[in-house]
C-alpha cells in the first residue's frame, strides 16, 4: 500500500545564486517535500519510527539550503540524495524549490526546480 506525507511550503532564507550579491544578500525560497511511503505499521503500532518523520525531513532541507550552491538544482539534488540515503524503507521523493521573487528582469513571481525520485 502506497501513502503521501506532505511537508509544504517551508520557508527559508539562503544565499543561493550565479551572482555575487545574491551570495551577500540572499533571498527568499519555499521548498516542498513531497513522500511516498507505506505507513500502515506506523499508523497501527502508533510508532513514528515506522514512519518517515516529518520533523527530520524540515531539519535535513533547513541544512542543505543554508551550503550555499550557485543553483537551486545542485541543492534540490543534495537534499533528494540526503532523503533517499538516510530513509531505510522504499520510500520515494519529490522535492520543489521556489526562488521567490528572483532577480531577473520583469516582475517573476518564482522559478523553481522539481526532482522527483519516481521517475
């Protein structure tokens, strides 16, 4: 059986770019974690370590958005394999990153990347 657990929306402030300013005064990103797991023995034994926690994934994309990586790509990259080698089960992942408000000519709401281990 296949379940989703959603982490969504974490917001956060880094100092990813190609340009120098952006390394000096950073910007505003949102990252959404998307899993899918089996949590049937989870949701039967009440046991959170039969389950992926939620609290972890905030805590390992809070860590790898504060390396400062010149794109969003190689860090949607290193938080995906953080996911995919610390979780012991099969579960699968989706990872988009949103870089509000980018620096770039125009008004531009976000851009972001998506990385999706099922695929």
């Amino acid at each position: 059986m296949k379940h989703n657990i959603t982490v969504k929306d974490i917001k956060l402030y880094a100092y990813h770019g190609c340009l120098e300013e952006e390394a000096l005064i950073g910007g505003h990103y949102s990252v959404d974690v998307y899993i899918e797991t089996n949590f049937t023995e989870a949701a039967k034994s009440d046991d959170l370590a039969k389950t992926v926690d939620y609290v972890w994934v905030n805590r390992v994309v809070k860590e790898e958005m504060a390396i400062r990586s010149k794109l969003i790509e190689t860090v949607g990259q290193r938080i995906m394999d953080r996911l995919k080698t610390e979780v012991s089960d099969d579960a699968e992942f989706k990872i988009v990153i949103k870089k509000l408000s980018p620096p770039i000519e125009g008004e531009v709401t976000f851009v972001s990347i998506s990385i999706d281990s099922r695929q």
